[in-house]
C-alpha cells in the first residue's frame, strides 16, 4: 500500500515511542504541542555500538553527541528548525545540572574524547550558554567539545566558550 507505515512530523522522542508501543493509527502522526525538553530521556547509548557514532565536525575520536537545548526564534531564509520544533521558532533549554550530570556520565562510561553539542542554535540564549558553561567549567574542566551556534555570537562568549573547552562552532 505504502512505503512507510508511519511518518513523524515534529519532535519525534515521545511519537515514536506511542507509534512503536502501538498507542497510534498508522499514517502521519504528529504532535500537537512541544514536549517539555527536560522530559526528554538521555539517549540509550547502552543499546549501541558508540564507537560507531562519531560526529565529523569533531577533531578527536571516538566523541559523544547530545543536545543541551532545541530550537531557534531565528528566521533564516535556509534554515528547517522550525519544522523539527512544531512549526515553532523558541528555543527550549535543558536544566544545566541535568546538562553537566550528562556530560559527566558520558565521560566517564564512553571515555571519548570530545563532546558535540547538537543543539540547533547553542549561543541564541546567552545568559543560559555562560552559566551552562560555568558549569561544566566547575564540574568537568575545559574537557574538549564542539557545537553548532549562530553568527551574531559575542566575543566575551566565545571566550568563556573557548575557557570550557570549546575546539569548534558550526555556524
């Protein structure tokens, strides 16, 4: 009949899990609202081989990828975020000591040697990045990672960023 019994339009964590559990009709599926993004469980990374998920952009291997924040009130002609957020254009932002814990665990159970921040748009909110950086400085030191961030990103955070461990930002 078709070629995909379901398709996820939106955040997809929580409609794949009703699609899979059987709790949805097949077809397209989508969320009527965004999901609080602190609800949203740490990967199972247990169930995979890690040392076959290496993000590109990152200079050392094996490294880590996880999102800290989801989202962007930007209106870039080229960019497709909104789309993944709802047809929503905020930016979500994940408890900073959930965030660290995160980093932490990785560190210590997947011993990589980079983290990659997969965020949609890291800086747009910088009183979040700074103390989220703090954080992480505090807890695990200047371990190396990368991330993805917009243009208009001030010096003083690109600084603070590169004190933390920052070895590159997509931009």
């Amino acid at each position: 009949k078709g070629i995909a019994d379901f398709v996820l339009v939106s955040e997809y964590e929580f409609l794949a899990l009703m699609a899979v559990e059987g709790k949805s009709k097949k077809g397209i599926v989508r969320s009527k609202k965004l999901v609080d993004i602190n609800d949203i469980p740490w990967s199972a990374r247990h169930m995979f081989k890690m040392n076959l998920y290496n993000e590109v952009f990152c200079r050392n291997y094996p490294n880590i990828q996880m999102m800290a924040s989801r989202g962007c009130p930007l209106r870039c002609s080229y960019c497709n975020i909104f789309t993944m957020n709802n047809f929503q254009r905020i930016h979500r932002k994940r408890n900073i000591g959930n965030v660290a814990d995160e980093m932490q665990f990785c560190i210590d159970e997947y011993k990589p040697k980079e983290l990659y921040l997969d965020d949609d748009n890291i800086d747009i909110s910088p009183q979040w990045l700074s103390d989220l950086l703090d954080e992480k400085i505090k807890r695990i030191g200047d371990f190396p990672f990368t991330c993805m961030g917009h243009v208009n990103v001030k010096e003083e955070l690109l600084e603070k960023m590169k004190k933390a461990g920052c070895v590159g930002i997509k931009l």
